[in-house]
C-alpha cells in the first residue's frame, strides 16, 4: 500500500515551487497564502526537510526541494493529460437520450442519419415508457411526452402535437371514402392504450364528443368497437396496412402523410401534450444537448404539418 502525504500538500508545494511565490500559489489554488504555507510546512515535516529557502526573499527551493519539484510537476502534469483524454473520449462519445417507444421509432430513429450528416452529432436511443432518472442514470437527456414542463429540470418546449385521424389511400380508395364525420361509422375504428396519467387523453371518444358540436351526426358513431393495440406504434401500422382508422399524433405521421402513405381524411382535430426535451441544469454536455434541441426544432417546423382546421368542409 502506498504511503503517500496529503494530495493538498503536494499541491500547495508543486504551485509554490513553480511560482516561486506563495502568493501566486494561493491564487492559482483559490486559497490563502497562509493556506499554502501551512501546506508546504505540513509536507515539511512528512519528509522532514526544508523545502523552501524563505530568507533572504525572494523564496527559493532548498536542494530537497529541487529534488522533489519536478517529479512532482511532471506527475500532475501526467495527470491533467490523462484526465483531459478522458474528457474528450466523453465528449466525443454518442450522447443518450431517453425517449418514449413510439417517440423513438416513428421520429427520432429514421432522422439519426440526418442528425450525424447536418451537426456531426450521434445519439444512443434509449426506448422507454418509465421516465429516465436523469440524476444517477446513463442519459444524458430525454424527450419527454407531457402537458406542462417540469419544473425542477431545463425542460424546453419541442413541439406541441394534435390527434388527427388517418388511413391507408388504399382503404380510401375501396369504395369507402371518408368525407364527413358521419362516415366514420362505416369503417373500423383502431384505438391505442393512452398511458399517460392525463385526465383527458385524445381518444376516439373524446374526439366523437368534441365533433359533434359541429357535426351532430356523430351520434351514430360507435367508438366501443374496433381494434385494440398496447403502442401508438403498432396503431400507425395497422391504419398503414389499411385495417381501419386510426386517432394518432400527427408528430409521429409527418412522414407518411408527406409521402401519401397515409391520408388525414378530415380536418378535424384535437390537442394533446407537448413533446420536450429535458436535461439537469448543470449538465456537462450541456452544449450538445441545445445544439441537438435546436436542429430537432427545425427539423419540426421544415417538415410538411397536416391541416390542423378544427371545422368540416
């Protein structure tokens, strides 16, 4: 086992020792002169050897002290370098963000590509419905779902998202075109499980009850039936795959309502939560993560948004 004085000894004495000042020590260290002698004295006494020569003044280094000086400056100076490449291997490495399922695979993951080519930056996609703990877990930051900011974070604003209705041009296409709120009684209606802790989650009932100040045919609507998935996701491929229609986060079907994939046959919508982009204040990536906030908004605002009208034609 090493046996080694105290690493603020050695400090205070390599500083004193390059400066020749302890003066210029303490303020180097952020600490008293007197701070630093008490220091040097300390060492002294451990190697029991004067170090410094303090009469006449200026101080200069006894014999001992030119011994021990530069062993222990090229000792530090190892360190900082290895702490250093340390920091830049970290820099350098993909930041993780932590992010809802549906989040990740319908936006984040196909724009990873254009995230690297645009601003050089690389992400580690963590996928999940259970927040992240961004105070003792692995990421770096997270994209968040929710109706307010969270107060005791950075919590920035990304997008604000409506439910809209979509389906297959293949579907509409059958003979079964959606022109009005009334022809939705005679398709199938495709529902998802809402897991956030919201007391007015966009679904297909909410959506009905809201229309029908506009469109009281909506009566004859009946949002019990249809089909029934766990993940937004897997509603989005089934409206795809033409089984029904499906009320979904027009963020997460930007690119399939812009390629024709899926049409948004009424204008009809309703708002939802706000999808923000959450990291500790005194994050060290700090730059990163804005850096990344600022392209994904303008990722948001370039991209092609469906109607968002809340009337019939």
């Amino acid at each position: 086992m090493r046996k080694l004085p105290p690493l603020n000894a050695l400090r205070a004495f390599e500083a004193a020792a390059r400066h020749l000042s302890f003066v210029k020590a303490a303020d180097e260290l952020a600490v008293t002169p007197t701070a630093i002698s008490h220091q040097v004295r300390l060492l002294e006494d451990i190697t029991r050897q004067k170090l410094f020569r303090r009469r006449p003044r200026p101080i200069a280094l006894t014999e001992a002290g030119e011994s021990l000086f530069p062993v222990l400056r090229d000792g530090l100076d190892s360190f900082a370098v290895a702490v250093a490449g340390l920091s830049a291997d970290a820099d350098r490495r993909p930041l993780t963000v932590s992010t809802t399922t549906a989040f990740a695979g319908r936006w984040l993951v196909p724009r990873l590509a254009k995230l690297k080519q645009d601003i050089g930056l690389e992400l580690d996609v963590e996928a999940s419905e259970i927040p992240a703990d961004l105070r003792s877990g692995p990421a770096d930051f997270a994209i968040r779902y929710r109706r307010a900011p969270i107060l005791d974070l950075e919590c920035n604003e990304l997008v604000r998202d409506r439910f809209i209705p979509v389906m297959s041009p293949a579907l509409a296409n059958a003979g079964q075109p959606v022109k009005s709120l009334a022809d939705l009684a005679q398709h199938t209606l495709i529902h998802f499980r809402w897991k956030q802790d919201d007391p007015d989650p966009p679904t297909w009932q909410r959506y009905v009850g809201e229309a029908r100040a506009v469109h009281p045919e909506a009566e004859r609507i009946d949002t019990s039936n249809g089909l029934r998935f766990s993940e937004e996701s897997h509603a989005i491929e089934a409206a795809l795959a033409g089984q029904g229609i499906a009320l979904v986060s027009d963020v997460l079907v930007r690119r399939e309502l812009a390629s024709g994939t899926l049409l948004q046959p009424l204008a009809f919508s309703i708002d939802a939560l706000a999808f923000y982009v959450v990291y500790l204040t005194n994050a060290r990536r700090r730059g990163a993560i804005e850096h990344f906030l600022l392209w994904a908004r303008d990722e948001m605002e370039t991209a092609a948004r469906p109607v968002e009208d809340t009337r019939f034609d």
